[in-house]
C-alpha cells in the first residue's frame, strides 16, 4: 500500500475547485459595492426556496442565529422547555438558553437522532417544542415526532443545519414543523467562506417575524416594530453560495457515492457499525453531511489511521452537550453514553476520490485484522 495525506477536511479546495467562478462572484459585487441587503442575498434566497419547495427562504448570520430567530419567531421564550437531544453541537442547546427556554436533553437511538420514545417521558407541562436534529445529513423518523408533537400540543422547530437537501418520506429536512435552520459554515455540504445560515418557514407569520429580527427589527417602512438584531447574510457570502449552489446536486451525489464505498467495502467487519447506506432505506434520503461510525478501540485505531496519513476527528470534540459539567445539563441518557465511547466520523466531503475511500477502508481493514 503506498502511503496517502489525507485531511479530515480540506479547506483551501472550497476555493480551488472553481476557483475563477468565486473570484468573480465577489468581484461582481464589490466592484458594484452591494455588501448589505443587496440583490445577490435575495437571488440566494429565491433560489433556496425553489429547491426546498418552500414559500419563505431568509438568509440570516449563520445556523447558530438563525436557530435562535426562528425559536424566538415560534414563539418560544421565558420558562419554556424545549426537548433536543443531547448528541448534538452546543449551538442547538444553546440557542434554547438564548432565548430565555430550558433545554431539556434526550437520548439518541441506533441511528445517533433523538429518540422519540425517550422524549415522551421527558414531556412536562412546561414542554413548547421539540427540536429534532437532522444529524449528519440523516433525517429523524420524522413521523414519531409528529405524533408525539400533535398529541401533546408542541411546536415543532428543526435543526436542519446539516441536512440541506435531506428527506424524510419525500419531504425535505426543515419543512416539517415552524420554521427549519441551514447553516454555510465553511465544512457543511453547502460551504460559504466564512459564516453564513438561512431560515425556511411555509409560515408568513414566522416569516414576517424573522425578517425583522435579522434587521434590527426593522420593516420596509423602515420603522422599527420590536427589538432585533444584526443578523443579516452578508451579501458576498451569498454571491458565492449562489455559485456553489448551482453544483449542489453533484455534491449530494458525489456524497452519497462515496458513501455507498465506504458501506461496500466495511460492510463485513463485525468491529464497527456503520451509518445506513444510501439505498437501503426508502424512508431516507441521506446527503451524508457526515460519515459516523461506531469503533471498537477507537483511540487506538485513530491513531494507526493517523500515522498512515488518514485525519479521522470526534463530533464536537468527542462530547454530548450533557457531558459537558459547566453547562449543568447532566441527565441520564444510557444509549448517547454508551456511544460517545465509540462515535467518531470518517473523512466525507467533496474534494475526494473513490480511490481515498478504498484506501482509508483498507487501513481500517488491516488494523481490525492484524
Ligand atoms: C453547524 C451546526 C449549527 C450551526 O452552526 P453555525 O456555525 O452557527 O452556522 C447548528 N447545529 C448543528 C447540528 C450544526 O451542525
């Protein structure tokens, strides 16, 4: 086997793989000095909302902000709990917290998601929402969710922020309950440069709402209706996403292939589990934002991986937000434990051959092996 470099992610090809294309993109717009409100934004939103079949898109600061406006649009606030589960990244839950809510942690399943039976048991008469996480390009099963949602009166506000273009029996991840969150941090399947998020609603009142808290709660009359906040998508970032978007379908496949490589050829060895194949789901369309898997002696096995060239990383350093003491969110969560010894993701993204995918099963092959 000869010896390849590969990152976990690689940063410098977001701009390198078209690299004329973005250079005039941002041209364009500085040369017409549009940094602010300017049409670009408004074309990325149009664009949006036509892939996602939805009637509002509003490009926002980044997933972060756009989780908090769109709890805030949804109405929750002060004393509020909202259930989210604990295998997530700190922003989710610490959104909740933004606006004056109560987090409340919930375990994962087999499939790392929240778990919709260990919800129902963390349900109070302050509970106003669930917030189910789109993790790693994977949808919930989004149906028990819905059950659980009308039958106990909550609102239902995803975060969608690793799942654009992902769905659940045909419907897109971030149409399901009020409003759904995307996020164009450099490394998710769609990467700005720099920070960037988007809010999707059917809803014209969410809408309404979200409008004028990414502007200082400022109207088109230019009049202030409540206080907001300065959380607008900058207008070059949206230049570029325009551009990425329009390969953003060769991106998801390109995902979903180097995926079914991976399923391929671990498929047999007894020492990991692997996240579902692309085909072997109907109810699920994964664009695999993420490559999680379960190992056995993943400390060791990191680091054999690592010295044959091959970055491997922990999600959020390794932690679920109950772990983390400062935050004081400690409940039991057994499943989301037992697999916070094992999780770790694999290199996934769209600077990659086939070719890299092989060569980082066979290590893995030959360190379970030998
Ligand atoms: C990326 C991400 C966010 C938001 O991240 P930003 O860096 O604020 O854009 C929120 N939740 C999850 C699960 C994410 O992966």
């Amino acid at each position: 086997m000869i010896k390849k470099e590969i990152p976990f992610f690689n940063y410098p090809s977001l701009y390198d793989e078209n690299e004329e294309v973005y250079s005039k993109a941002i041209l364009t717009a500085c040369k017409k000095g549009a940094y602010i409100m300017q049409q670009e934004l408004f074309d990325f939103e149009n664009e949006l909302k036509k892939y996602l079949n939805v009637k509002h898109a509003i490009g926002v600061a980044d997933g972060t902000t756009a989780l908090v406006l769109s709890l805030r649009a949804s109405g929750i606030g002060s004393g509020d709990e909202v259930l989210v589960p604990s295998h997530t990244f700190v922003a989710s839950v610490a959104a909740i917290n933004h606006v004056g809510a109560v987090p409340v942690l919930v375990d994962c399943g087999k499939d790392h998601l929240i778990d919709g039976n260990d919800l129902i048991h963390r349900i109070t008469k302050k509970t106003k929402a669930i917030m189910p996480v789109q993790l790693n390009g994977r949808t919930v099963n989004m149906d028990k969710i819905i059950e659980v949602s009308t039958k106990y009166n909550l609102k239902i506000v995803e975060d969608s922020c690793q799942a654009l273009g992902s769905k659940y029996k045909n419907r897109f991840a971030g149409t399901f309950g009020e409003a759904g969150t995307f996020s164009f941090y450099p490394s998710k399947t769609l990467g700005c440069f720099g920070d960037g998020g988007a809010i999707i609603t059917n809803k014209d009142d969410v809408a309404e709402l979200v409008h004028l808290y990414r502007d200082h709660g400022r109207g088109e009359d230019g009049k202030v209706w409540t206080y907001g906040y300065n959380a607008r998508l900058d207008n070059i970032q949206a230049a570029i996403l325009i551009e990425k978007f329009k390969q953003y379908e060769n991106f998801i496949n390109k995902r979903r292939k180097l995926a079914s490589v991976y399923n391929e050829k671990l498929k047999d060895l007894s020492q990991i589990i692997l996240p579902p194949g692309p085909n072997e789901n109907d109810d699920h369309f994964d664009i695999y934002q993420n490559y999680e898997i379960e190992a056995e002696n993943r400390e060791e096995l990191r680091n054999y991986m690592e010295k044959n060239g091959v970055k491997t990383i922990l999600q959020w350093g390794g932690y679920m937000v109950h772990q983390f003491e400062k935050l004081n969110l400690n409940t039991d969560l057994p499943f989301s434990e037992e697999i916070s010894k094992k999780f770790m993701l694999l290199p996934m993204n769209t600077s990659l051959e086939i070719e890299d995918i092989e060569y980082i099963c066979d290590l893995i092959k030959k360190y379970y092996v030998s």
